[in-house]
C-alpha cells in the first residue's frame, strides 16, 4: 500500500479538536449559568444555544475520531509481524 488511509497526523488533530471542544462546551455552559444567575435570561440562552452548536461539533468530531481509529486500527491488523 503506498501510504496511509487516514495518516497519524489526522488522528492527532481530531483528538486536539475533541479536548478544545469539550473546555469551550463547558467554558460557555459556565459562563451561562453566570449569567442567568445574575438575571440575565437572553444571554443566558443566547449562550446556552451556543454551547449546543458546539456539542454537535463535538459529537462529529467523536465520530469522526471513532472512525479514523477503526480505520487505522484496520490498516494495522494488515500489516506484517515482525516475529522472526
């Protein structure tokens, strides 16, 4: 096989969008419930609308991770052993 379906730098990437989303989710939930408990309701739910956005995003990332190691994992398996 000339190279790599899914190439190992990818994979990194995914992982680094994974952790970056999961601190904004929280980051923006957070900072909502601030601002709700302040009296703030429209910005509350502006931000609460924000942070769903950013849950789908999450959630295709995970899948998008979740297929990208299948893949890899798969690739692998074909690979030779080097037992001798």
């Amino acid at each position: 096989m000339p190279g790599k379906m899914i190439p190992q730098r990818l994979l990194f990437l995914l992982i680094g969008v994974t952790i970056v989303l999961v601190l904004a989710v929280g980051a923006v939930l957070a900072f909502g419930a601030i601002l709700a408990a302040m009296g703030d309701e429209v910005g509350s739910r502006v931000l609460r609308w924000i942070a769903a956005g950013l849950g789908i995003l999450l959630a295709v990332d995970l899948m998008c991770l979740l297929l990208g190691l299948a893949v890899h994992a798969v690739e692998r398996s074909d690979e030779p052993t080097d037992e001798t």
